[in-house]
C-alpha cells in the first residue's frame, strides 16, 4: 500500500480536528484512500495547548512540543514544504497576507498538494495558485473553504456532471444567518442579536467579514469558479451586508410569509453570468427560509436535474476537518486524475444591476396623501410592473410601506428611485431599502 | 483523448433520456470525463417512438431504426456484450427477471462497466454481479437506482469519506410521498389520493412497489451495502407501506405538528445495524416533514460533521438519466481506481423489533371507562415510560386515542399490545398502528 505523508501547518481549531479524526479513524480512512495516510509533522506555535485540546502525540509536533517563535515556526514550514517526503500539505493557518500565500504557492510550486479550508486567500489571491497547480499537475482540495461541512465542491465537481448548472445559491454565512435567526425568533434589534451572538460563540469578537457579506462573498467566488468556470473578484459580487437590516424589516417579512436571509447567487442567463450576495425577502414556500441559525444550506438548479439542496453544518472544528480529510482521501485515491476547478468558459460576467428578479423596496417617508400614487407612478415609468402595495406602518406622521416588483433590473429600480429624489427631494425620509425576492 | 464506448440497453423514459443529455452537452461532458464518451449503440424494440421523443437519429438503433422482435433484441444485446468495442453498457431495461440479470452478469464478466438504475435488481440479486465486478476489475454505476438525481451514492461513497455513518434516513419513494401529501393537503382518504396519482402520472397503473415501501427498501438496502458495507435482505427491513394510512392518521398528525411520511432509517448502534422501512410520525421541526409532492430527501448523521440533507428530484426522465452519465463521467475519469461499494465490515444486523425509537401507538376502542387506565398500565409493565396520552376523537361510542411513549424497542410495545389482547379480548376494535416519531 503506497505511503501519503501529511504535514499539518497551524494547528488550530480546524487543523487540530483534522489531526484527530486521522487518528481516530485511520483504518477507515486508508481503505478510503487506497493509501496509508500518515500524519507525519504539525507546525503549531503553542503544541501544548492543541495537543491537549485534540489528544495529539506531542512528538508530532515540530520542536517536539515546545513553544515555537514565528521565526522558529517558518524555518519548519520551509523545511516541510522543502521535504521531498511529505506528499500532502494542510494549511489551516488562515488569513491572506503575504506570509500563508507563499506557503500556499510554494507548497503546489514544489510539486505537494495543497488541502485549505482558506476561502479567503483562494477567492482573493487564489488565480496564481491555482495557475501554479495546474502547471505543476498537483491538486488543491477545498472543500473546508465552502460552507463547511457540506460537500459541495465534490458535487459540483464530481457527482452533478451529468448537468449544466443553471443557478447556484444559498445560505453560506452561518453567523450572519444566526443572527437573522435570532433576530427573527427573539424579536431583536441587529445590535442586540450581534452581541448575543458574539456572547454565545457564534460571532467572532471582530465579525466584519461575516456580516458584511464578505465571507459570503469569498465562497460564492470559488463556486463560480466551479460551476462556471470563471474568476470574478469581490468587487464584481456588488456585496450588501446584514448591517443594515432592521427590526421593522423582519417583521415586515413575517407579514408577508417571508424571512430575511443572507443569499449568495449565481445564475447563467443566455450565456452570461450574474452574481450577488445580499439579503433577499426569501419566501416561505423556499427551503431556505426554514434554514435557521448557523446551519448553511446551498440550493443547484440544473438543466436536467432540476432543483437540488444540500442542508449542513457551515463550520466548526470537526464539521470542517472532515470535508479536510475526505480531500485527503480522495487526493490520496484519484490523484493525478482529479481536476481542480471547471472547464474555462468564456463567458461574460454581468452587473449585478442587470440582475432580474422580483424585488421589494421599502420606503419611509411622511404620512402624506399623494406619495404612494407618486412613488408607484415613478417606478411605473421605468416600465417596472408592480405586483403589491403593501403599507407597514403609520405612526407619528411617518409611513413605512413596501412595493413588490415583478422580475426587473436593480438598475431600473435605482433610476426610479434618483427620479423620486430629484423630482420630490423632500420624500423620502431615508435611502429606501431594495432587496431581491426568493420564491 | 481516450475514446469510450457506450450502449444503451432499452431506450424508455430513462435510457432515452441518457442517450438525449450525451447528445446535447457532449463537449463539457467529454472534459469532464477526461475522454470522448460515444454513443455507439442502442437496443429498443420500439426504436421509432424513443427516436422521435428524444430526438435520437435513428442510425445508433441496432436493426438501424426497424421495430425488433425480442429474439432480434436478444441477439443484439448479446452481439453488445460480446463486443470488445464497448466499455459501458447501460441497462435501462428494468425488472428483475433472469433476462436482465444475465446482461448484467454477462457486462462485467466480459470486463465492461455497468451503469443502472434498475435497485430492484441491484439490491435482490445483486451480490454476484457484484462479486464479478469486483474480481473483473470493472466498476457498476449505480448512481441512478437511488432517489433518482440525488446523488446520495457519490456523497456516501466519494464525498464524506472523512467521516463515520452513524445514520441514514429518509424519504426515497416519490409515488408515496406524493400521496401522503395529497391526503395531507386536500383531506383525503388513501384510494382517492392513489387514483389522483395515477391519473396525473405520479404512480404506475400498478403502485404496488410504491405504495407498500418496496422500492423504498431496495434503495435503503444499497445505501446500507454503501454506509456499512454488509447485504441484507427485503425481509430484514420488516417493511411496512402506507396502504393502511388513514384519513383520520392524517388528521392526528396535524394534530400533534407532525406529517406522516414513508421512512427508509438505517443506524448503527454499538456496532449492530437496525434498519426498518415504515410510516413515521415526522415532526414538524424535522426538515424531512416538509418534503412534499414527488420529491425525495436523505438525511445523514455523521460522527464527526453532523446531519447533512440532500433534496432533489426522485424520478423522472433526464432527472434519472443525469445520475447515469455522471456514473459515466465517473467511470471514464477515474476508472479502475474506483470502489464500487463500502469496505466489508463485520456487523451484525439487528432485529427491527429491538429498535429503539419514541413510538406512537393508536388505538380504536369503545368508549369504556377504564380503558385509557388498563392499556397505559399494560404499557408500563413492558417498562415502556409514556410522554403523552391524546384523545384523538370519541364518537358513537367509539374512542381512538393515541400513547406517544419515550424511546423503547418495538418488541416491547407488540408484547404490550398482546397482553392487552389477551386480559381485554374485546377491548380493542382493531390492530392498533404502531408509528416511530422522527423529531
């Protein structure tokens, strides 16, 4: 049976449950693999703490146990990425600086496959890295980088290829999700839920990337990749977060038999590829409003097939260090054979703004008569046809009211809107709140 | 690029919509498949019909295009399986007779792949065909025979490797799902939801494989072979159907938030596999209870990764046909390298009596006092703790009342119900049906 020797850099929450399930369920997993998987050697700056958290053999680690200093900790990793007997390298140190990017790089440019549950350095540096993999034939398994647990790179990859993907979206945030959870089932302002969350672990003590759709935005970037074959970067995704939603908006989407969630979506109309991630009115009748708290959910539509959803765990210590070790088994099995990414397309990507769907616009402005004939009058001359008009609220002179759209452009939508600014600048008493509906 | 040579054996609703899909995306599927997937020949004795609907040039029919008497097929399918031209053949004939299990058998013993979707031939004589892949060296595609364009095989086999099985549940027959739902949404009794899916198309002219949880336990009998790699057979299963589903069963659930679903369950408790195909009381907070209509749903448990659910289509033309030219892809990428089924493991399979599950059990009685007093008693003398007693309904001098009990084996509920049998010969109207509850 032939050897794969496996070097784990970082051993954190991720990498140290990696270490674990190896040695847990070696038997298994080589069978699997059609290969003895070896854990040959952990960098870890603190391998007192990891081991004792994962029950990891100290002599595992590089320096045998003791404390590393950064500089202590690279020259290790150099050598790792130097040896020529080590086959696959983990990397779950994280982030995308200079530093784990060249390790990345280099480890593929020395002829090692690379396993990371890194979205963020693949999504935003990941072109010559993947460039560098395919020149050298090596692999890059990334299955921990999306939504978790949820093998959703393998079937995009491996399972639905019988397909051509029509649209792909889903829930893929699991702490921007749990907080319009908790916001839903508790009745929360934004402010009150975000602290809840950070209170009870579900938020990082610094949680900009995941509500402000960025973490979301990353993922949808390696799907795109999969399912189209094409790079696109943060800037095109046009990205709105969660920041911003509010109280009265959830219980607005309750009146409508709707919850708010944090959608990624990507969908190939004639040819062209259209992306976004922002929260939709997605309604009761779609599965993925009853995806509640930090669970992520993904949902396929296919040419042949029709509708796929896959419901999992978005994250954790285990959750992501199985998707790690199943790329392990599979890099182990297929080797050579497997295919990084999707065929290239040519394929154009589009504005966001030219995004058709039906969407909802919430308006406040004064309790005055007139303004909702004006408003619709507005977005009627962009010829966007409105399906209901529904009033919130009336209080203390305001009124908060919605209209639902038949399938137009967020362009469309955004001229009507200058046009009732310029034409009425006293009207609106705040920018109007758009956001797409998921039927 | 290597070339792969495909015949179809049967050209109806599934074999046509394969040779359709290889037609319409032939060059992403040859990427994909990492050589040229040919279409060299197709066996039908209606060639004209399956032409026409799906749009086939009538030259790649055996007999080029003229109507074949049974014996022509024969000869041609065997003059298929001869061929050492071919690499896969793709049986889409269906049915479990020795016709059908000859070509299968014959494919792999002359070391060509098998692809199917026939379960019921894969799952009660599939363990020599099987065994002769195994020691020919080719692979079977069975992709296609469970839940339809879910592709649950690939997940288990290929996509969760770094993790162990603890359960597998779900719902894997679309006819009787759909009819449930029927019974759930317009309040009717069984015989009028079955002939409702008849005349629209969602059940054969003969349901019975549907309707009395067969076909489901075919597919619960491969994932079992995928997830604990042993055989078992249809009587393991103790399979119940859902012809005795009542109007008034319904309406209980809706009573108690739950939805009364056909259930395939497998799970491995201390090393024994219990698996058993039944009704259940789905609960509401259960994601399988919202599963309706013709669509299929398998829910995992893993040790290390959680729950993990996957929904799609069970059935259908170019639904099923997807899950076949991706076993296509598979086969023609990776080759001898893959497995076809699950490492063998030394396990016991355990009675489905011994199960443990909170149970609800319904009884029809005379409304006696003393009643509810006797069979709760009967109940606790098997040890059984009871969560709730509901008093469904008391009318002309009759009582259904239902015990939902906390987590007991089935054996010692049908030991309550005999003594109850035996001390109040006349207390019970009929058999009481006994329903596992999924929360």
């Amino acid at each position: 049976m032939k050897r794969i020797n496996v070097a784990i850099l970082g051993c954190g929450t991720v990498g140290g449950g990696v270490a674990k399930i190896m040695s847990e369920i070696q038997t298994e997993l080589n069978t699997r693999a059609d290969g003895e998987l070896i854990l040959k050697s952990i960098v870890e700056l603190k391998p007192k703490v990891a081991a004792e958290r994962f029950n990891i053999p100290l002599d595992l680690f590089c320096g045998s146990g003791k404390d590393l200093t950064p500089t202590e900790a690279t020259a290790y990793i150099n050598e790792i990425i130097a040896s020529p007997e080590v086959d696959i390298i983990v990397e779950t140190i994280g982030g995308t600086n200079d530093f784990v990017h060249k390790i990345c790089l280099d480890t593929v440019n020395t002829g090692k496959h690379l396993i990371t549950a890194n979205k963020a350095l693949l999504a935003e540096r990941g072109t010559d890295i993947f460039e560098a993999a395919e020149a050298k034939g090596v692999k890059i398994g990334f299955e921990a980088a999306v939504c978790g647990a949820i093998p959703i790179i393998k079937t995009i990859k491996e399972n639905l290829t019988g397909d051509k993907i029509m649209s792909v979206s889903g829930i893929m945030n699991g702490t921007s999700n749990y907080i319009l959870s908790q916001m839903q089932n508790y009745n929360l302002e934004f402010d009150t839920a975000l602290k809840m969350a950070q209170e009870s672990g579900f938020a990082e003590a610094d949680p900009t990337l995941d509500i402000n759709g960025g973490d979301a935005g990353h993922k949808l970037i390696l799907l795109i990749k999969l399912a189209y074959g094409i790079d696109v970067s943060m800037d095109d995704l046009s990205i709105i977060g969660i920041e911003n939603i509010k109280k009265e908006d959830i219980d607005f989407a309750n009146e409508i038999q709707a919850k708010i969630k944090l959608i990624c979506y990507a969908k190939k109309v004639n040819g062209d590829i259209y992306a976004t991630v922002r929260p939709m009115m997605v309604k009761n009748s779609n599965f993925l409003s009853g995806v509640d708290g930090a669970t992520n959910a993904v949902r396929i539509n296919n040419k042949y097939s029709g509708k796929h959803i896959l419901i999992g765990k978005g994250a954790g210590s285990s959750e992501t260090a199985m998707s790690i070790v199943s790329d392990m088994v599979f890099i182990s099995r297929y080797g050579e054979k497997i295919r990084n990414t999707a065929e290239k397309q040519e394929r154009n990507f589009a504005d966001a703004r030219q995004f058709v769907f039906p969407y909802i616009i919430t308006f406040h402005t004064g309790d005055v008569p007139g303004t909702t004939g004006f408003i619709t009058t507005a977005i009627g001359l962009q010829d966007i046809n409105i399906d209901t008009v529904s009033h919130n609220r009336h209080s203390e002179e305001k009124a908060v009211f919605s209209v639902a759209t038949m399938p137009c452009t967020l362009d469309k939508i955004e001229t009507a809107i200058a046009y009732i600014k310029t034409e009425r600048p006293n009207m609106l008493l705040s920018e109007p709140k758009v956001m797409p509906i998921l039927f």
